[in-house]
C-alpha cells in the first residue's frame, strides 16, 4: 500500500501583512471617495492612511528586504496620527 503524506500549507506573517496592507488600501480608495462628499470622515481616512504606512513599514523589513524606506513610512505614519490627533481631539 503507498501511502502519500501532504504537508499542509501554512500561511507565514508575510503574507497576512501584505494581505492587510491590500485591504487597508482599499480602504483608502473608498475612504477617501467618502470624505470627499462627508467631512466628518476625515479623522478616519487618515487613521487608515497611518495604520498603512505601518503596514508598509512592516512589509519592508519582513517581505521585501528593504531597510532604507522603513524609517520614512515610521515617520509619516507617526506624524499622520500626531497631526491628527492635534486636530480633532484639541
């Protein structure tokens, strides 16, 4: 009797990062078309714009290799959520 043994295939943290950065880009397009008609959304287009560049962040140290780009997005998602933190909480 031959018997085959299937590995099962496992998802790695690469490809849920880039599936939610997928996502979270998404979420820009509509957000975005969103704000444009209803001001009151934009406290949240931006939050998305930041948890996507930490993302993108993410992304290129574990996926992509690429070290240089990292501190920027860190940067910007980090002055995205400052700014507007500043701007519709105080």
């Amino acid at each position: 009797m031959h018997t085959k043994i299937v590995d099962l295939k496992e998802y790695s943290s690469k490809e849920v990062g880039l599936l939610v950065q997928a996502v979270l880009t998404e979420f820009i397009a509509i957000f975005a078309i969103i704000s444009l008609l209803i001001k009151e959304f934009l406290p949240e287009f931006y939050l998305i714009i930041a948890m996507t560049m930490f993302t993108m962040a993410y992304n290129n140290i574990k996926f992509y290799k690429k070290k240089y780009m990292t501190p920027l997005y860190i940067v910007l998602g980090a002055f995205v959520v400052v700014t507007t933190i500043l701007e519709y909480v105080f």
